[in-house]
C-alpha cells in the first residue's frame, strides 16, 4: 500500500498535443480514487503515466516515497487491469496469473499458494487450467483481476475494466471490485467514463475534461457544489439543468443556474422559492417516478416528478425550485459562485 | 485485422456455410438441370484433376519400379513383364540418392532456421520496439521486393566467392546457402504484419508483470504467432527443397548437392529406370509433408496472393 | 468555460521546475541503453546484417557492375558499353521476343483454366478437400522433379508417353521440345500444370470470402447463375484477378528453370529466355564470365518489372490491411 501523488504531471505528444495539462493529485493510502471524463479527456493517459506506460513529459509521478518517472513499470510495484483485459491467449488461467510471480523469482510453492488464494477470492478455481478462450467474458474479466491481485502490489491501476461486460454483469461485478479493495485495502486507481460507476465506487473522485482536471473530491460534494458547469452537467444523471438566471427570476447578469431534476416541482414561487412557466414536451412514466422534458425559452429542461403528478403534453405549467438547491454560476468561465455573493 | 486473421475467418465461415449457399443455392441444387448439369461437371473436373495431378506422380511410380526396356518401348504399359525392384536399391545404393536427400535436408533445415531468426527477430524489433529509424528501415526492407532475388545472382555470386571482410571463399559451403535465404523481405513484412496486430495492451501486461524486450519475444509474442510461424516455416522449407539454380552455382562439389542440383547429372548417367526411382525417392518427402500439413499449405498460398513478393 | 477553472485541490509541497519534454531534448548514450536501445539494436542485428550482405550490398553492387568490366580479379569502368553491349547482341532480342512470348502463351493457358476450376470447385458440396489437395500435388513436386519427368513425356518418338497417348486417337507422334515452333508451347503447358494449383488456391480463397448474402440478394433479384456469376463473383474478386496476373507475369519473367533443363534454350535458341540469357553471359560463357552485361541485363529486367511490382504493391495494400 503506499499514496500516489502526481505533482505537476504533464503529458505532450510529439505533435505538441496536450493530453494530460500539469496535473496535481494526491491519492492517499488505501483509497478509491476514480478518474472520469468524457473520452480524450486524459484519465487513461494519467493512469498509464503511473503505470510506467507513457513518458513523463512534466512533473513527476510519485509512488510511496519514490519519485518513479524514470522507474520501468516492473519495478513501480503496481499491477493493472486492462479494458479488454490482455490475457496471455496461449497461457491457461493458472500460467496467465502465475506469469508476472514467476519473473519476480517467486519461490514455486510461493507462487502455488498466491494463485490458489487469488483462485478462491475469484472463485476460479475450476477454471485454472482453462485458457482464456474456453471462458466467458465475466470470468475473464475476474481472471484480469486476479493477475493484479497475485502480485500483492501497492496499488491497483484499472483502465475501464467494466465497459466490456453487459449492464447486469457490469453492476454485480462492481460490487466485488469494491469489496475486493477494501478487504485488501490496497491503493486503487480507477478510470472510467461512466459517472454512475465513478459516483458508486469511489472514495473520492477526479473529474477531468481535455487534459486538464476539473474538481477532486467525494461522490457527495461533485454532486452537491460542483466546481464549474462542466462537472455540475457531467455528474449526475439526467443532468442538471442549466438556464440564465434571469430565467428563473434571479436579477443577476452574466449568471447561469444550475438545478437538479429532482428538485423541480409543480407549484407556484414563492419566498425562499424560484419559479417559472414552461411547455411540457414529452412525460415519461417510469413507474416509481415521471421525467418531463419542459421548453423553458429555447432550453430543454427535464424535472422529476413523483410518479402521481399528471401533467398534460403541450400545457405551460409553472414550476418551482427550492432557493437552496440551485447553484450559480459564472456564465463567462463557467466556475461556481458563491450565492451569497 | 490481419489478413491471415482475415483468411481464417473467411475459411471457417465458408466451411460453416459450405453446404447451404454460394453462388448455387440449396434451392436451386433441386433443380435437375442445375443437379446433373454442375454435378456432371463436377464429376468431370474431380476426374480431370485426378488425371492431370496425380497421374503424372502414379505413372513415375509405376516407371520407377519397371524394367527400363518396358518404360522405354511401352510407356503406358502396367508392368507388361512385371516389376523391376532392382530400380529403387539402385537408386539408393549407386545413385547414392540418399546422401543428396539428406543434403537437402541439412540445406532445407538451414535456410528455414536463418529464414525464422531473421524475420521473427526483425519483425519483433520493428513492430513491437519500434525504434526511431523503423521507418527507414521497413522503407528499405520494401524496395528489395522490387529486386526479384535471381537478377542478383552475378553480384551474390562475386560476393561469395570474394566476400567482402572475410578473405575466404564460401564456395561449397552451405552457408552460402544458407545465409542469403535468410533475406526475405516477404517473409520480415508478413511476421511484421502479424505482430502489429496482436494487441498492444498484452505487451504493456507483460511489461508491468516484468517482462523484459527477451522474454517478451520468447514467451509471449512467439507463442501468440505459432499460425503465422507455420506458414513462413512451410514456404521457408517448400522454396528450399525446390531451388536449383543458386545452390548449382555455389554448391560445385557433387557430395554436397541437393538433390534437385543433383537430378540433371543423374539423368544424364543413369539407367533410365534407376533415374526414375531416384525422381520418385525425391518427391517422396515433399508429397508426404505436404499431404501431413495440407492444411497450412493451402493456407499459406491463398494468403501469398495477398503478400507475396 | 475550462480556461480558468480553479479546481479544488489538495495542497501539494512545491514542485522543481522540469522542463516539459525533456525525453525529447537530451538523448545520451546511457539513457538511450536504459530505454531498450541495446535490446532494439540486438533483435535487429539479425535481419541489418543478413540483408545488408545478401540484399542491399548486392543490389548496390548490381548497378556498379553493370557499369564495369570485371572478372574475378580486376576490375575497370567501362560507362554505358556492357548496355550497348547488350542491346546489340542478336540474341537480345530473341530472349525478349521468347520471353514475352512464354509470358504471353502461361497468361492464355495458366489464367483462365484456374479461375475456372476454382469457380467450379468452390461450388462442390462434399470432399472440397480432396479437389483442392489434388489440384495442389503438382505445386509441391520439386521444380527439377516436375521438368525432368515432363522432360521424359515429351520423348519425341512414338514411345514417348505423351506420343503413345496421342496415338491412341489416331495422331501421329509430336517432336514437342526438339521442334523450334513447338518448344516453347511445350515448356509453358508443362509450366502451366506445375503451377495452376497455386492460382487455384488463391482464388478458392477469395471465393469463399465472397459474402453469401450477396448471392442471396442477388438471387432475390432474379439473377440465374452466370448472372450472379458474371455481377457478383467477378466484381468481387477484380483485386485477387490482377494481383494473380501480376503475379504471373513476374514470374514468367524471371523464367529460367524450363528452359535451362528441358532445351538449353535450343532448339536454335527458340527458348532462350532474359534470364537465361543472363545465365550464360555470366556463367555459361567458356570464353570467361561477362558479368557486366549478365549485370546490365539484369538491371534493364528490374526496371521492367518494377512497374509491375508497383502495382502489385498497391492492389495488395488496399485489400490485405484493414
């Protein structure tokens, strides 16, 4: 287990793209930390810099106390879990873990015992002599992370090892990811596009978008004071709506505010209580609650609504928003405003 | 996705679907006109080939074990006076067709391990290290597909007997062989073609379990290409066993012939019969392998008319 | 909206000034070994040293003796003579005269026939194998094997084999490879057998890569067979057609071996062929080897099939890579 910490980290190609733009993050011992972001937003090229994939090209990566930049990967004492998981195609389940073991110059019965282990936390012990073409993709999937897991490694690098199960799979084996980690308490760096994966799993997240980091921090405080509309539209689903003030009856310029879907109501405004008029597009019934998509001016906002709520297709109907729950927002830089200000 | 990749998806599909469509459908084998007019020419086609491909090889095997009186004044006679068994020992025991097989081998064997170092070796450093001349190299390596390798017979044959560096001739040495077979670009760009599209990210595994640039090759990127391994292997071995011209030119000594070199001055010394079983004793082994890794080869051809240089 | 985001970060200690792409800037010997040179350099060391001796140093030196005159011993620059040399020898022209006339006679007799038999091979329901396994055999036989045995059929006569078949239907024995108007037809038919199989294969393999359903749509569309033959099939394998003419053609190109052992390019040089044309100039001249023209004519044969190389190369890139 040790901290990772990146210190200015910065990644130019040779064409002078800016994948990853100086980078600073501490990841503390033990912990959970997910980068996500829309693709090409630098998460897996950060990630792969700690692992010693990609050159460094500023700053420095820090593993535990050791500045690694120029560590060769081997020695950075990590272990990784790949998208499509790179199993060795030749090798059978119980070669494919042992592998990495063997050229550290485990011991055999060193090696015997840390595949068993890793086979019964994975329950895969009747596949070890099966090559990854005899199984399917969630057993190869738990096969990827049992490599990681043999090495006893001070930290786990994961590079969207989800995005290729199917949606059930996908949330069960979330499950056994988190429990996985925090059993072992090793240092996790996790990377993802999907903001449910990183709002269900992290300890705490990174957002970033073209390079450069938006805002680190717990599930609850990117979903509750998002540091710019970036992160405020990213995190969270449907997303958050986003109208000039002025729309909703805030007298301030150059001010966009923000507000999420479910705290839209039907009602008129109030002391304490935002308020406007719009069309009702479309209703979707969804059961144990409605999604209205509504036209305020020229923007699309969607409410939910308590699944009893009746709302006609085409009505203009007044809706309220709590003072409390909408966020404001610089609409030049797009950064958030303190509402008291 | 490699064009060998490719090919092998395409062949299982076309087994899969061997028996339901194509150019002919299901429905319209229920034709009769359809029926008897492509079964017939089927029939005829299976016939003809079994004329023409295999029965040049049956008549040599019946020559090959009849008096060479009966060969010559009734060709297409079967054993008009019985066999001559005499033919084959002779064959082997004053024609020595043995010693030139095996010289055959021992070059085969040669060219084909010269042939599979350089282009594994070759093809690993240029696809999977990538160094920064790479380019320049591969570029290189391109052009010589424009040189068929027989319009430079003159200057390898003035490099050989005068090599450059070392002052000693490589005349009747089998490296003379040897080494030049190992210069197939065709060979370098097919394994190179294949290893760019094994997946990178089984590499960066290995790399962070440990694996260094040798054990990298050895035990993974080598493994992953046993296909493409089997293909070069069987032309590597097929285009040794079959050449002529370069190992006559530098083989001069007849103990260390081929015995494709060897054939023509037997003809031209032997008893007809005793030339023919040794023609026989020499297509043995080709016709054997080629009926055991059947498969490869045909394999292996379709893909050259994607690459071949 | 990204430019002058403040996020909200830890507190990091101070950070040294590096400066961005500094793997760029200083490259010395001992951070190129640390990065894999020394292994980079030692996988390519086989396939550098074994093509500069046996591929590039020969090609260099192919140009350098065309311009010389050289035996084994000295050598003297001669500029464009071993050229002329060439160009105004009376055999010259006959070589290319048979050269392209064998290129021409194996297209006639080696395109169709395989594309034919392939087509209707592709079509047989059971035991495709052995079809194709028996088109094969010949393509494995040893050239030398394949050309003495023809050599044997071709006896000119009436116990040849190929003479005592004839007389069977009642045609008088051929003198095949001792008749100058004969020869060459002969050496191209025993070319032909040893070579279809390859082409076979290599269509085969592009017909089974023809997608089914387009057969189906197009039977949907109420094409018959030569229909579906002349609008599916042959559009669909227009690159493996050239690339197997182009093919071919290098090939005859470079032919050597029919002539060489089955005429000597006789009779009255009616199968002197380019290369082996070359052959004699440089090893089959007891007045001493004219490696300068052997060189020359090499050359002008490179320039000759370099055009068709290029358009091998072309045709193979747009169908093999992805």
């Amino acid at each position: 287990m040790a901290a990772i910490c990146f210190d200015g980290v910065s990644k130019i190609y040779g064409d002078g793209t800016c994948a990853v733009d100086s980078l600073d993050l501490d990841i503390n011992e033990g912990e959970f930390m997910v980068f996500v972001g829309p693709s090409g937003c630098g998460k897996t090229t950060a990630l792969r810099m700690v692992a010693g994939l990609e050159e460094i090209s500023g700053g420095r990566v820090v593993i535990g106390e050791r500045e690694v930049n120029d560590v060769s990967p081997k020695d950075r004492d990590i272990a990784m879990v790949f998208q499509n998981y790179a199993l060795y195609p030749h090798m059978t389940v119980a070669a494919n873990l042992a592998f990495g073991l063997k050229l550290q110059k485990h011991s055999k019965a060193e090696i015997e015992r840390r595949v068993q282990d890793a086979a019964v936390a994975l329950d895969l012990e009747d596949y070890l002599q099966r090559k990854p073409k005899a199984l399917s993709g969630g057993q190869r999937q738990r096969v990827a992370l049992g490599r990681a897991i043999v090495r006893e490694p001070a930290a786990f690098l994961m590079d969207e090892p989800l995005s290729n199960l199917d949606a059930a799979l996908r949330v069960q084996t979330r499950g056994e990811i988190l429990k996985l980690q925090k059993r072992l308490g090793t240092t996790t760096i996790y990377v993802t596009h999907d903001q449910v994966e990183a709002m269900t799993m992290g300890d705490r997240i990174a957002v970033m978008r073209k390079g450069v980091l938006q805002q680190i921090g717990t599930p609850q405080e990117l979903y509750t004071r998002p540091a710019n509309t970036f992160v405020a539209t990213f995190i969270g689903s449907p997303a958050m709506n986003m109208v000039p003030a002025g729309a909703i009856g805030i007298e301030r310029d150059a001010l966009l505010a923000g507000f999420r879907p479910e705290h839209i109501r039907v009602g008129v405004a109030g002391d304490g209580v935002f308020g406007f008029e719009a069309v009702v597009e479309l209703v979707e019934y969804l059961g144990d609650e409605r999604l209205a998509h509504v036209r305020l001016d020229e923007r699309l906002l969607t409410a939910k609504l308590p699944a009893d709520q009746q709302l006609e297709t085409g009505a203009t109907i007044a809706f309220t928003v709590p003072g409390q729950a909408v966020l404001l927002f610089d609409a030049e830089t797009g950064l958030a405003v303190d509402a008291a200000s | 996705m490699s064009a060998i990749q490719d090919w092998q998806g395409r062949r299982r599909r076309g087994a899969m679907t061997e028996s339901q469509q194509g150019l002919v459908q299901s429905a319209d084998w229920k034709r009769p006109s359809v029926r008897w007019g492509l079964g017939g020419t089927q029939t005829a086609l299976l016939v003809l080939l079994v004329i023409v491909g295999l029965g040049p090889i049956l008549w040599l095997a019946k020559a090959a074990v009849t008096p060479t009186q009966d060969t010559l004044s009734n060709p297409m006679a079967i054993f008009p006076h019985g066999a001559d068994w005499s033919n084959i020992s002779g064959a082997w025991n004053e024609v020595d067709i043995g010693l030139y097989i095996w010289n055959t081998v021992v070059i085969a064997f040669g060219s084909w391990l010269c042939q599979i170092v350089v282009a594994t070796t070759g093809a690993f450093a240029l696809s999977v290290l990538a160094p920064k001349w790479g380019r320049v190299i591969t570029a290189a390596l391109l052009t010589t597909l424009f040189v068929p390798s027989v319009v430079l017979l003159v200057p390898l044959y003035l490099e050989v007997v005068h090599p450059p560096v070392i002052h000693h001739s490589f005349i009747n040495s089998y490296w003379a062989v040897w080494l030049p077979a190992g210069a197939s670009a065709f060979n370098v760009i097919i394994m190179k073609r294949f290893f760019d599209n094994l997946p990178r990210e089984i590499f960066e595994a290995a790399r962070i379990d440990g694996a260094g640039p040798f054990r990298l090759f050895v035990s993974i990127v080598l493994p992953m290409s046993k296909p493409i391994l089997g293909v070069v292997s069987i032309f590597a071995v097929l285009a040794s066993w079959k050449d002529f011209l370069w190992p006559l030119l530098v083989l001069s000594d007849p103990s260390k012939q081929p015995v494709s070199v060897r054939l023509p001055t037997i003809a031209g010394q032997t008893d007809l019969g005793v030339f023919l079983a040794a023609m026989l004793i020499a297509c043995l082994v080709p016709i054997v392998g080629f009926l055991i890794f059947q498969r490869s080869f045909l394999r292996g051809t379709g893909l050259s008319g994607a690459l071949k240089g | 909206m990204t430019a002058g985001a403040e996020p909200i970060q830890p507190a990091l200690p101070p950070r040294p000034q590096t400066p961005p792409a500094r793997a760029r800037i200083r490259r010395s010997p001992i951070s190129w070994i640390r990065d894999g040179g020394l292994s980079r350099l030692a996988f390519l060391l086989p396939l550098l040293l074994i093509f500069a001796a046996f591929s590039w140093y020969p090609i260099v030196r192919l140009v350098l003796i065309s311009f010389q005159h050289t035996n084994e011993i000295t050598t003297t620059w001669v500029g464009f003579q071993n050229f002329s040399e060439v160009l105004n020898d009376p055999l010259f022209p006959i070589a290319v005269k048979n050269t392209l006339e064998f290129a021409g006679l194996a297209l006639l007799f080696g395109y169709p026939i395989p594309l034919v038999a392939a087509v209707l091979m592709s079509e047989v329901r059971k035991r495709r194998g052995l079809y194709a396994a028996l088109a094969y055999l010949p393509v494995v036989i040893p050239p030398v094997v394949a050309v003495l045995l023809w050599k044997t059929f071709y006896d000119g006569g009436p116990g040849g084999v190929f003479n005592t078949i004839l007389g069977w239907v009642g045609i008088a024995p051929q003198s095949w490879i001792q008749s100058t108007s004969q020869a060459m037809p002969s050496l191209v038919l025993e070319s032909t057998w040893a070579n279809a199989g390859g082409t076979i294969i290599i269509y085969l393999a592009a017909l089974t890569s023809v997608s089914p359903e387009l057969y189906e749509a197009a039977s949907v569309d109420g094409a018959g067979l030569w229909k579906k033959i002349w609008h599916v099939t042959l559009p669909q394998m227009r690159t493996v057609l050239l690339v197997t003419m182009i093919l071919q053609i290098i090939g005859t190109a470079q032919v050597f071996l029919e002539p060489y052992l089955f005429t000597s390019g006789g009779p009255d040089n009616a199968t002197l062929t380019v290369l082996l044309l070359i052959y004699n100039y440089a090893f089959g001249n007891s007045l001493g080897a004219a490696y300068g023209q052997a060189a020359a004519l090499s050359l002008m044969l490179v320039g000759f099939l370099a055009a068709f190389s290029l358009i091998y190369l072309r045709a193979t890139r747009s169908w093999s890579d992805e």
